[in-house]
C-alpha cells in the first residue's frame, strides 16, 4: 500500500458491533466480562481502547514500523523511551534540541541518574567521540528546531549499531510523510501529533512507533504501567487529521518553498533556514533521506535589531502570533522572546537563536496570499 491510501485505511477497519465506517469514539473505562477473564479483548482503557488502539495500528503503519502508542502529549511520548533506559546510563542527544525535550532530560530524568551529552549531530564525529560502554541511547531531531538543521540519520543508525545503542529520532517536523527514520536503521520514531499528525492545532498527543518485538514488550509494559494515555476523542481527532497527512504536507511544501525563495530575494532579510534551498548546509542529506522539505521557514533580519523583528511578527496579519506549529493555518514564533526565552542570549545565539530570528509555521493556504501578508510586513 502506498502512502495516501495507507493514511485512510490502515487499521481501519468498519466497526464490527454497528458496520459503522468511521472508528467510533469509544469513551468507555472498561468492559464487559462474560465470567471472570473472559471478554472481547479490552479489559480496561489505560491499557487498551478501541479508538486508541486503531490510531496505534494506523500511525505504525504509516511509518513503516509495526507496533505503535499513543500518548496524553509529545512529551509523554519521550518520558516513555527514558524509561526504558536506568540509572548511570548515558544519551547523546543534539544541542539544538526541542526545549521541551531539554526540560525533561535535564529536570526529570537527571535527578534519577541517567547522564546526557549534547552534541552538534551536523557532524557525526561528535556523537562518535562521546560514546562509551555507557552510552545506550542517541536522540536525534531532525529538522531542528528553530534553525532547521540537518541530522543524517542513516549514518547515525549504522553508528548506533556498531555500538548496540539504541537511536530515536523525534520526527516531528518532518512527519512520515516526508521522511521514515525506521527505514534509514532507526529503532524508535517518536512525533508530537499535537503538531502534523493532527494537522489542525485542537489537539495534544504524542506517538511512539517501533519495528522491534523487545522493544515494543517494554514500550507497552511502560505505557500502561506510567498511564500517560490519551483519551479517544483525541485519539479520533488525531485518526481524522492523518487522513490528509499526504495532501496537507504537499501545500506546506508548495508554501514552504515559494516563501523560503521570496525572503531569500528580500533585502531587508539576511539568512533564510530551509532544507530545500541548495545553500542549506546539510541540503545533500535532507535530499537524500527527506521527499520533499516540509513548511517550517526560519529567518534573520539583516541588522540586529530586536525591535524591528518584534515590529513585523505584529504587522502579520495571515501568520498568528502563537507557539505551536504542523497546523493548516500560519502561524509565526519569535524564539529569541518564546519559545527559548529561557536561554542565555550567549548560549541561544551560538545555535543561531539571535534576536532577529523569525520563525514561520507555513500554512496550507493560497501561497500568493501569504507572500502578500510577508511583503506588507517587511515593508
Ligand atoms: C511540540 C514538540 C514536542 C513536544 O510535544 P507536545 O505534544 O507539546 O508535548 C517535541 N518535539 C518537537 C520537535 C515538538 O515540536
């Protein structure tokens, strides 16, 4: 089955108590025992609900993995694989990583003795000089997060085998549309479907997808255990936002690109951050293991004034002011004041996180209509 046709239908099966064709919300805790331990399969719902149960089936195949989970946030997602790993274990992780990701690394899972490196992923040899008979995890996020780096995960994978470590890769901003990191020798995908997946900005959740018998033993025995599920309404919006994955990210695309051009023609505007324009340093890779480049645009004002970036993300009228991004309407971010507002000036602009910074969610509408929206901003 090829992807479009694999969005729609797999694990989706008509309900077989009603014929009806779309999965129904099944907003139960429990179920019905004929007699004690016999039932249709579904005992209680921290451990397993229908509607979860087939978005599980459903994001698992559409990344070319064979178990899938879901979780309450992205984050729940990650908190998962940490669990997986124990005391005095260590994980290289990429310094340009989602803050989020930073957060529960450093606050959370410190405190309980595992040990992490953040490295620069653009050159393998970084991750390379770290590893020890400690280290059991690499955790990659590629494209990065604001400044749109790439990781090549291929010589990650053949790396962490060398080495029996396991490598996650947070795919979030790429989506299985564009890129499957389970086929490139990645062990664990995992995504914030708050973002893509959902597709339009009404949800929370986060998935884990793994190919591995192991490894999907100790990602459910830890979903359960933990119970940071999500609900079945969630897991149906989320069911209902992959059906058009596929003809979603090819707007973002179209968009992505005609705006990464536009400000890369624009005077007023110094470097432009998207895979797709040949002068991306790492353009090779992202051709290489990415189909397309997805919708996220990152951008710098020629000049350092603070100000004058703080002027045009107001002048915007198309793209809203917000955190959050993967949904069908712009939205732009300044990261310097939100989303890495917590970082040391010094220490953000070393990963490119200067005061000019601008960084847009593309949207999937008219792409003359957003250009105009830009044009009229950076006046
Ligand atoms: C949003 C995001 C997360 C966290 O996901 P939540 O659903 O907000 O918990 C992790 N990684 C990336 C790249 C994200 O964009």
């Amino acid at each position: 089955m090829k992807f479009g046709t694999k969005v729609i239908h797999a694990g989706l099966e008509p309900d077989s108590a009603t014929g009806a064709i779309m999965t129904p919300i099944y907003q139960t805790s429990t179920y019905i025992q004929d007699g004690v331990g016999n039932h249709k399969g579904y005992e209680y719902s921290r451990t397993l609900n229908p509607t979860r149960n087939a978005l599980e089936i459903n994001v698992a195949a559409i990344e070319n993995g064979k178990y899938g989970a879901a979780f309450g946030s992205g984050l729940a997602a990650i908190d998962c694989v940490l669990k997986m790993l124990n005391p005095g274990d260590e994980v290289i992780s990429t310094n340009d990583l989602y803050g989020g990701t930073y957060r529960i690394f450093k606050t959370i899972f410190e405190k309980y003795g595992i040990v992490f490196h953040f490295v620069p992923m653009g050159e393998v040899e970084n991750v390379s000089k770290k590893i020890n008979d400690k280290t059991k995890l690499i955790w990659v996020e590629t494209p990065t997060n604001p400044t749109l780096q790439i990781i090549d995960i291929k010589a990650l994978a053949k790396l962490a085998k060398e080495n029996n470590i396991l490598l996650a890769v947070d795919n979030t901003f790429a989506t299985p549309y564009l890129q499957n990191p389970l086929d490139l020798g990645a062990d664990i995908v995992m995504h914030s479907a708050t973002k893509y997946l959902g597709g339009h900005s009404d949800v929370v959740m986060g998935v884990l997808v793994v190919k591995d018998d192991d490894l999907a033993t100790e990602m459910y025995r830890i979903q359960n255990s933990s119970g940071a599920v999500c609900g079945p309404m969630d897991s149906f919006l989320v069911l209902r936002g992959i059906k058009t994955l596929h003809l979603r990210m090819k707007q973002h695309c179209i968009n992505g690109k005609a705006i990464a051009e536009f400000l890369q023609s624009h005077p007023k505007v110094d470097k432009v951050y998207w895979p797709g324009l040949t002068t991306h340093k790492n353009h090779d890779i992202a051709k290489e293991q990415m189909k397309d480049f997805g919708g996220m645009v990152s951008f710098t004002l020629a000049g350092d004034r603070l100000e004058e970036a703080l002027e045009i993300v107001k002048k915007l009228k198309l793209f809203t002011l917000a955190e959050s991004l993967g949904g069908v309407e712009s939205l732009v971010g300044h990261p310097a004041t939100m989303t890495h507002a917590a970082i040391p000036k010094e220490e953000r602009e070393k990963s490119g996180v200067v005061d000019t910074l601008i960084r847009l969610s593309v949207g999937v509408e008219d792409t003359e209509d957003l250009i105009e929206d830009l044009k009229n901003a950076l006046a």
